[in-house]
C-alpha cells in the first residue's frame, strides 16, 4: 500500500511540476519511499533531471543506502542496490563532490559487486579524494600481486583502480599502474595501464629509476623497469642515460649467489652498458662503473660491451682508461703469460682508442707497436693511430 501510495504521489507531482522539479520536493519523495526498488527508480529521474544543487540529495541517498543494505536479502533488491550504489558513485564523482569521499570508500569496502567496486574507486579517483588515495595504490598493489580466485572479478577491480588513479592525476600513482602493464592481467587491463601512464606522467624517468634503485623491487622488475625506459619514446637521451647510469651502478651494487638472480643482474648491467654506449651520458660515474664491467664482467660480451661504451664516450677519462687496459695487456705480454683472452681484448681496445677518436691514446697505441705482438694486431695498432692524426 505505502508503495502504491508513493508511485501516485510522485505521479501528481510530475504532472503538476513537470520539468520544474526541485531538490525538495525529491528529497521529500525518496525519504518517504521505503521500496529500494522505486527508490532506484526516484534516483534514475533525479540524475535524468541534471539539478545543479542536488550533491547533498545525492551523498543523503548514498548514506542511506549504506545504513540499510546490511538488511538486502532478496536478490532483485541486492541488484537494484548495486545498481543506486553504481548510480550514486557517478554523480557523486562528477559532480567532485568531496563531502561523500569516506562513503564511497566504505562502498569499495562493503559491496562484493567488483563493478559497484570499480565504480565507486573511479569516482574517487574523480572527485581527487586525496585523503583516499594511499587505500586506492593498495587496492591495485594488491591485485597486481597475484591473480585473484576469479580472475574477472580482480580484473574489474584492478581496471577501476587504475582509472581511478589516472583522474587523481598524481604522480605517484604510475608506478602501481605501471606494475599493472605487466601483470596477471588480460590485454583490456593491460593496455589501459599503458594509457593511463601516458597520462599520469610526461617524462617517468625518476619513477623507473625509483625501481631500478628500490630495495623492496625484484631483480626482474629493476631490469623490466630499465628495458622499459629504453624503449619509452616519452624519455629523452639524456635521461635514458641518466637511468642507464643508475642500473649499472645498481647491477654492480647488489649481491646475490643464486645463479637465477645473477643471470638478470649482468643482462641490467648489459642493458645499461648499451644505452651508455648509445646515449653518452655525461655523468662522470659512468666511467669506474664501465671499467668495472671490463675487469670483472661475468662474461666476455659484457666486457666487450663495456670497451666498446667507453670508446663512445670518447672522453678524456674514457680513453685513458681504455688506454690503462692496454698497458696492463701489453705488461701481461712481457712477463709472456698473455693468453687467448687477451689477444681478444687487445684488438677489442685497440679498435676503440681508434674509434674514440682521442689522441690521448696515441701512446699505448705506439707501445703496441713497439712490442713484440703479433703482425696483424701490430697493423691493427697502426690503423688504429692513423684515425687518431
């Protein structure tokens, strides 16, 4: 009866108002309907209505929804309350109306819907609740870590919290959205993540080498952080060369004996030595980081690589230490106990010192000569002397 009774009295109000209907007189109608089904509809009329002063109408509803849906029971009046809370979320978000800030959270809290979830993070996101955000980088945090029971269900959430985070427009934001790019997740989540950083950040470099010198981030995210920087279009040369410096540093300051975590820290550190290579940083930390690869490198590319990075460079400190690699060779070949890896390495720096283009290497280019080397690296030495005048 009380139901028909308020279908008939919102019926004469439209027809005597009309389009002229004002925040009161819903207010007065919704608080006397008790039927979350007609209440839903009464919210659908409101929103279609587009009030300009009906924030509060709207945060009193959701308020109201929150109080009572511990008592929803019958699966029809759990979906029309699904469908309020979702409703809700989006006016409230639209509207920036920050005062329902805290209920919305609640909603994410205490709706199992993943849509109502997703829904109310949004709008979070676009009232810019700023008090909420640490709770909405959890909340996707803590879906990138694992996939969930149902996989849809996480992926909806995650999809929310990322849009979410992309209207807070926060930097700090990226990096949570950034794990997002590469988690559990399927393409449509994947590929919103990708969107959402392009938003979230113009330039990301101090948020990948973040990564690359965390120590909460796996070895595996520091070196996916550094490939990442690389083929980002977004960051420049110079800080592409700024976060190859970083992982260098990084791949020779971290300590590991499981061959597994090894294995990525020497392909970082090969990484990081070709973007030096390419990019030329100019930070003077490259250089014993570089010659530290040639000493000790794990392998002979790496080695290899880290010649080859420092005849780029080019510079002063660069050559006279490609300049000291040869010498010590060169000593090695007098007290005769130089052996194949040498040989390999005296033609890998003499070629350099040529390419580097810097006559600081003249000299031990001429030593060289004047040893007892081989014929062809001793023509090797000269060609490499010629580039030089």
């Amino acid at each position: 009866m009380k139901r028909f009774f308020c279908i008939a009295l919102f019926a004469v109000i439209v027809v005597f108002q009309g389009a002229a209907q004002d925040v009161e007189t819903y207010t007065a109608l919704y608080d006397g309907t008790e039927s979350i089904i007609d209440r839903l509809a009464l919210l659908k009329e409101v929103s279609a209505a587009q009030l300009s002063d009906a924030d509060e109408f709207f945060a009193n509803a959701l308020r109201r929804l929150l109080t009572e849906y511990p008592t929803v029971h019958s699966l029809q009046n759990k979906e029309a309350a699904d469908s309020m809370a979702r409703l809700l979320a989006e006016e409230l978000g639209t509207r920036k109306y920050l005062a329902a800030g805290q209920n919305l959270w609640r909603v994410v809290e205490v709706f199992p819907n993943a849509v109502v979830k997703a829904d109310a993070l949004i709008a979070l996101g676009k009232m810019e609740a700023v008090d909420l955000f640490p709770q909405v980088v959890q909340i996707l945090q803590d879906m990138n870590a694992h996939p969930t029971p149902d996989r849809q269900e996480g992926e909806r959430i995650a999809f929310g919290a990322i849009l979410a985070l992309e209207n807070y427009g926060k930097i700090e934001g990226y990096l949570p959205v950034y794990f997002a790019s590469t988690a559990w997740y399927s393409d449509r989540v994947r590929n919103q993540a990708e969107a959402s950083m392009e938003v979230l950040a113009e330039d990301p470099t101090e948020q990948f080498i973040a990564v690359i010198r965390g120590s909460s981030y796996s070895y595996e995210a520091k070196y996916r952080a550094l490939y990442d920087a690389d083929a980002n279009a977004r960051i420049s040369s110079p800080s592409k060369a700024q976060a190859a410096v970083a992982a260098l540093d990084e791949g020779w300051r971290a300590a590991t004996r499981e061959p597994r975590y090894r294995t990525v820290l020497t392909s970082m550190r090969k990484l990081a030595i070709g973007m030096i290579n390419r990019y030329r940083p100019e930070d003077a930390a490259a250089y014993p980081l570089l010659e530290r690869s040639y000493r000790y490198g794990t392998d002979t590319q790496e080695k290899l690589d880290a010649i080859a990075a420092l005849a780029s460079l080019g510079t002063d400190d660069a050559v006279q230490r490609l300049s000291n690699f040869i010498m010590v060779i060169n000593g090695r070949l007098q007290a005769k106990v130089i052996n194949a890896d040498d040989q390999q390495m005296i033609r890998a720096l003499i070629s350099a010192v040529g390419n580097s283009g810097n006559s600081l290497g003249r000299l031990a280019l001429q030593t060289v000569s004047a040893l007892n080397w081989t014929n062809p690296i001793k023509a090797l030495a000269n060609e490499a002397l010629e580039k030089l005048r």
